[in-house]
C-alpha cells in the first residue's frame, strides 16, 4: 500500500499551511475580524478569498474548466484537514458546508445549463447556496423517507408546501436545492428541486439559535406555501430525489471529517504550545506523565481517523460508495473532535476556557460533530446493517491485479 501523496498535492499543502499560519491565525486572533454570529465578517472574508485565490488554493472541489482545483477526493482529505487548522480556513477557501457539498453534486448530476445558472455562481464566490432536507417532527431527518413536504406537478412547474429546519446557510443563500415528495412511491417518490431566494411562496420563519458559533447564514426553519419551481430545475429527473441525496450527503460527510481533523490538530497544537511554557510546582506540564498521555492520545486518534478518513476518500476515488468507510470515519472523527477540544482547554485551564484561545469556539462549535449529517447511533447502525448483509467480507481486503 502506498501512502504517499502526489508531489503537486504537497505543493498546494504546503501553500494552504502558510496561508493558515501567516494570515488566517493571526486574522482570527482579532475579535474585530468576526461578525456578531462569531464567523469572519464581510470584509475581511472578501479580502482572504481574494488572496486565496491569488495562491491557486479556490475552490478545491470544483472542476477545472470552471474555476476550481477539479481535485479528487483524496488530495481534498489533505488540503481540507491544513485548510480548517483555522477556524475561517474553509471558508476563505470556498471549501465550507454547505456550498462545499452542493457546488460537488452539482458538478456530478447537474445539466450544464443548471451548472451554468446555480453552480457557476457559487464557484466564482457570488453567492451562498443552502440545501433543505431535513423537517420538523414528524417529518424527514436522517431518514429521507419520512419527509412530508411536497412538490405537486401543475403543468410546467411544481407548487411546493412544506416546512424544513436547521438548514444552514439559509439566510444568505440565494440558490437553494430542495428535496420533497412528489409521490407515495417508497423508492421513487422524492424529487430534488433547485429555486432562487428571490422567488415568492416561501419565508425564513426563524434563525434557531444554537448552542455553537455559526456558519454564514446560520440555521434555518423554513416554510413553503405555493413556491413555483419550473420543472427545468428538477434535478437528475422526478422521483430520483433519494439517489440525489445519497450522492450529496455521503461525500460531504467525509469532507466534515476532513476539517474536524484540521480543527482537532489545531487543539493539540494549542495545547502543546501552552504545555511547553506553563509550570507548575517546579516542573513543565510538557514533562509531566499524565499530559504526556493525554497528547500521545489524541496524537494517535488523530491519525486514526486520518486513516479511517483517507481509505474512504479512495474508495469514492475509485468508484465506490464508501458507505461503511465514510460511516466509520464520521463516527471516529466526530468523537475525536469533541475529545481534542476538551483535553486542550483541560491542559489550559481557564485560559482554554477563555476567548484567550479558539478553544473554546472549537469546543462548542465540535458537539454538533456527533449530530449533523447523521448522528452517531444511526451510523452504527449503518455499520451494523453492512456487517450483517457482508458477513466475514465485511472486514475484506480489496484485492489488486
């Protein structure tokens, strides 16, 4: 097994890791760099993604042609995870969520002209985009099949009415895809839809607040009451609305676990900094045993989930759907996230627990790890549901020529 990655992926690693050390860190450290939802404000986003797209670091997802770095889903695992060791890091890049995961489907199943008309934009960094799945009890969240908002065909368009919540981005998106139900059909009754905020029949309800700091946008209910979607903005055809969201939700999954391990690098560093000045009754934490254990842990389970995150990027590489492979490294990266923040703002004491330090956005900001795109239990649930349909091969090698 070769592990080594391609001589032009370092080169853009290397890149992206001083533009993190040389501009974002220090931007980041500024609390007048972020605007009142705890993000990086307007101008200086605009001046980082300027920038970033001087160093040839935009876009890394996007095709070629069209602007971007066209990269596979292996390089991504690298520049993403040295992109998101600051906390705006993603965003500068335009590789954030969720226009990280919908510039991505739309690349894969969108027409050119849909490309042309809601991917382009998004490219170029004119405008945020949304994706609006998930419902209020007792419709659709992890489980696409409940969803209760409908689309009903009226010639030429289709009138949509429903309601959906915590969908990011939302109050500063302008293209949105939407999934509802056309059908009763068990299989083929959804349909993914693409609409303009502009257009009349739907409303924000309310911005939730959460428990971390936010995404541009924030996270939004939605209700839809008469919103005419002509029937050229169905994507990939009626009825393939669950396909469409198993081709979206499983990537962007993995490109999650691909920044949470830049952010859990970003808290051992942290820690490891302070741990190496900071005394105590004579001796450095950075001697003493326990801290030493503490950092040797994460250490692993980072790259733990490095491995768990990169098999997963090869195998959607080479044509497969890495269903236990992205669930296994969601899970662990997820889990590991969570740990990293805790134990660096431990080994900081009130320093972490201050706004001295990231820590403690990273730490609020890691608990919905464990919830978005798929709570832990329902992936384990997913790994079950595999071991039990594969048996032994479950835990098969891929075999070479």
């Amino acid at each position: 097994m070769d592990f080594r990655i391609p001589g032009g992926v370092e080169a853009l690693r290397a890149r992206a890791a001083a533009f993190v050390d040389e501009e974002l860190i220090p931007l980041e450290a500024d609390r007048a760099n972020y605007d009142p939802h705890e993000n990086i404000a307007p101008e200086p986003l605009a001046r980082m993604r300027a920038r970033a797209k001087e160093l040839g670091l935009w876009a890394p997802q996007a095709p070629r042609e069209r602007g971007g770095l066209g990269l596979p889903m292996t390089a991504r695992a690298v520049l993403y995870e040295e992109a998101n060791r600051a906390i705006f890091g993603p965003v500068c890049l335009n590789c954030a969520a969720p226009d990280d995961g919908n510039i991505s489907v739309l690349a894969k199943v969108g027409t050119e002209a849909q490309q042309d008309r809601w991917m382009q934009p998004v490219i170029d960094g004119a405008v945020r985009s949304a994706f609006a799945m998930t419902e209020p009890h007792p419709g659709g969240g992890s489980d696409p099949s409940m969803i209760r908002t409908t689309a009903e065909r009226r010639g030429d368009a289709y009138v949509v009415r429903g309601r959906k919540w915590y969908i990011t981005g939302a109050a500063e998106a302008a293209h949105f895809i939407l999934v509802a139900r056309t059908s009763d059909d068990a299989r083929a009754g959804l349909t993914a839809f693409l609409f303009h905020a502009d257009q009349p029949g739907w409303r924000i309800v309310r911005r939730i607040g959460i428990m971390g700091p936010e995404e541009h946008g924030g996270h939004c209910e939605l209700e839809f009451d008469g919103l005419e979607i002509p029937a050229e903005n169905v994507l990939i055809g009626e009825g393939r609305g669950l396909k469409l969201t198993q081709t979206r939700l499983g990537p962007a999954r993995l490109t999650h676990c691909m920044r949470w391990l830049g952010l859990a690098r970003r808290c051992v560093d942290i820690a490891r900094a302070y741990a190496a000045e900071r005394e105590g009754f004579g001796v450095r934490l950075i001697d003493r045993e326990s801290i030493q254990m503490m950092l040797g842990g994460l250490a692993m389970d980072i790259e733990t989930g490095r491995l768990l995150t990169m098999k997963a990027a090869w195998e959607i590489d080479r044509g497969g759907f890495a269903r236990k492979e992205v669930s296994m490294a969601k899970i662990h990266v997820a889990n590991l996230l969570h740990r990293a923040a805790d134990t660096a703002i431990q080994i900081n004491g009130a320093r972490g627990y201050s706004t001295d330090t990231p820590l403690e956005w990273i730490y609020r900001y890691a608990r919905q790890a464990r919830l978005v795109d798929g709570a832990d239990e329902v992936h384990r649930m997913v790994l079950n549901r595999e071991l039990g349909a594969a048996g032994d091969a479950f835990f098969g090698w891929p075999v070479g020529e």
